[in-house]
C-alpha cells in the first residue's frame, strides 16, 4: 500500500472516530438544554449529565490527531484550507471555546440546572459541526478561485449553494439522529424507562430528516459535481448496505428490542457511508488543485509520521478503553449506584 493510502486512511480513521464522539457529545447537550427549556430534564438531566461528566474532555483528542496529521502528510493543504478556511474555521474554534466554557460553569459552580449556561453549551454543539462541515463543501470544488496563485473562498457562491446548505442540514440531523440512538441503549441500560422512551421518540423523529438529507446532497452533487456523483456509484454498494443498516436501526429502536445492537448497526451504517464518501473523493483532496499524491510529503517524514500515530494510538485506545469501562459501559455508574468521576 503507498504511504499516501495509508496516512489518509489513518487520518479518515481519526476523523471518523471524532464524529461519532464528538456527534453524541454535541447532541447530548442540545437535548439536555431542550429538556430544561421544556421543563422534563429530570427525565434526562441526569442520564445525559452521567455521560458528558467523563467524556466531555476527551473528545476533541480525535479532531487534534486529525489536523496534525493532515498537516504532517499533506503540508500544502495548510497553504490551501490555512487560507480559505480562515473564517469557518475560527467560528469553530470560538464556538468550541463558548462550548467548553459554559460547561465548566455550570457542572463545576454548583449551579445545576442553569438554562443559560446549558443553552450556550446546546446550541454552540449545534453550530461546530455546521461550522465544520463547510469543508466538505468547499472540497467539491467551485468554491475556490486562484487570485495571483493565491487561493481565494467565494462566499457568494458558498452562502448561495444548496449543496452547502444540504451539507449544514446533514451534519446538524446526522448529529441528533446519532446522539439520540446512543442515548436511547444508555438510558435503556441504566433502567431508566421514562427517559429511554424519551430518546427512543427523537431517534425515530430525526430518522427521518436524516435519510431525506442525504438524499438531498446526493441530488445536489448531481447538479454540482458530475466527477465526484459518477465516483460515487463505483462504491454504491457501500452506500446500499449503510442504507440497509439503517432500516436495521430503525426497526430494533421501533420495536423497543435490541437497543445494544440498534447502536452497533448504526455506527457500522455511518462507517461505511463515511468511508465510501472518502472512497468516492479521492484522489482530490480540494478539486482540482490539490490530491494526495502531489501533496504528499517526503518519505521519511511520512514513515515518521506513521510510527508517531502508531504509538499515539497505542497510548489513546487504552486511556479511551479505561474511560468507557470505567463510566460508559459500567452498569453500577451509569445507573447511578457508584460514581468514580469527579
């Protein structure tokens, strides 16, 4: 396998790990912040709160691994995205700054239940993955004009795209659509019957929206994008099966059986959906100036680099591992009945 197979393929490891993660994180805070505006959050304060407790520092490790390595494999996308991304990207940054620090007031000055505090930190997880996915749009080409060999964003075209949009509608529904799957099989498994019913409904009530957004894009890339539409029916099947897996989701949350399950074929449904998007795009990491093959770096940097994730992986699989045991998979924590984390 060439180095540059193998360092994006890392890469789109990490990036699929931070979304996953990341996803139930941001969701998770949204639907605490609704049920304290709606007046239910004792049904899912608690549940919700046992989860970010532990896992709310840890999350952005996926999204750092993500851009150190792009830099260090790919240097010239720092002198491309570095520029053109300038704007969305320190939205995020602000808006991950917001985020964090509304959450350490209110789980650390001893005031619960602060609607404020838990709005901020709902709505700015929102706002990250619409901020953030921008990249994908402008990764499709069309976006960027080259003004005197300096790459240059478009903002008209980008604001007037519905593809754009469809990507910002994607990332928001895929966002609440995933949390509120995981948070369905973790309430399940803490006892709590009222708030498993609770999640159970906006897991079918965003399954929706989330297939009819997908199919939106695919429509919108139509019209955008014939290389990377075509690119797309090379791997379809990749796409099928995650449709299939999908159905598969659905049925086990409509039924109220197999909540564990439910969450395995949903994380194997976006894994294939993702990696067949990444399939499907390549060799373009920004079309048509930039692939992976004449943005490559050096080979000893590259095997450096590969040896420096290697042993980073090493170290980040058994600290997430300990986490997860400890407070995520633990019946005695996530019930209620013990609680390790401080």
């Amino acid at each position: 396998m060439a180095l540059e197979i193998l360092g994006i393929s890392v890469l789109w490891l990490f990036l699929f790990g931070y979304v996953i993660v990341a996803s139930i994180d941001f969701g998770a805070g949204f639907f605490n912040a609704y049920s304290l505006l709606r007046g239910n959050h004792q049904t899912l304060t608690k549940i919700i709160k046992r989860y970010l407790s532990p896992v709310w520092e840890i999350t952005n490790v996926f999204l750092v691994f993500f851009f150190v390595g792009v830099v260090g494999f790919f240097p010239q996308t720092a002198y491309y995205y570095g520029t053109v991304l300038i704007v969305p990207a320190s939205i995020a940054l602000i808006l991950l700054a917001i985020r964090g620090s509304y959450y350490a007031f209110e789980a650390y000055s001893g005031v619960s239940g602060h609607k404020g505090y838990a709005l901020a930190y709902g709505i700015s997880g929102l706002f990250i993955p619409a901020a953030l996915s921008v990249v994908l749009t402008i990764s499709e080409g069309g976006f960027v004009n080259m003004d005197s060999g300096h790459p240059k964003l478009d903002y008209g075209a980008l604001f007037a795209s519905p593809l754009s949009w469809s990507i910002v509608v994607l990332s928001i529904v895929a966002v609440l659509y995933i949390s509120a799957v995981f948070l369905t099989w973790y309430a399940h498994k803490a006892g709590e019957h009222e708030a498993t019913e609770v999640m159970r409904k906006y897991a079918l009530i965003w399954a929706g929206p989330l297939i009819v957004s997908a199919f939106g894009i695919i429509i919108e890339m139509r019209q955008l994008n014939n290389w990377h539409y075509e690119n797309m029916f090379d791997v379809w099947w990749l796409f099928a099966l995650s449709g299939l897996l999908f159905a598969g989701t659905v049925y086990f949350i409509y039924k109220r059986i197999r909540y564990n399950w439910a969450l395995v074929l949903l994380i194997v449904q976006f894994a294939l959906a993702f990696f067949a998007y990444g399939v499907s795009h390549y060799p373009y990491l920004l079309y048509p100036y930039l692939t992976i093959h004449d943005s490559f770096t050096n080979e000893a940097m590259a095997i450096a680099l590969v040896v420096v994730f290697i042993a980073g992986l090493a170290l980040l699989i058994p600290s997430l591992y300990l986490v997860f045991r400890l407070f995520v998979f633990n019946k005695e924590y996530v019930s209620g009945k013990s609680d390790h984390h401080v």
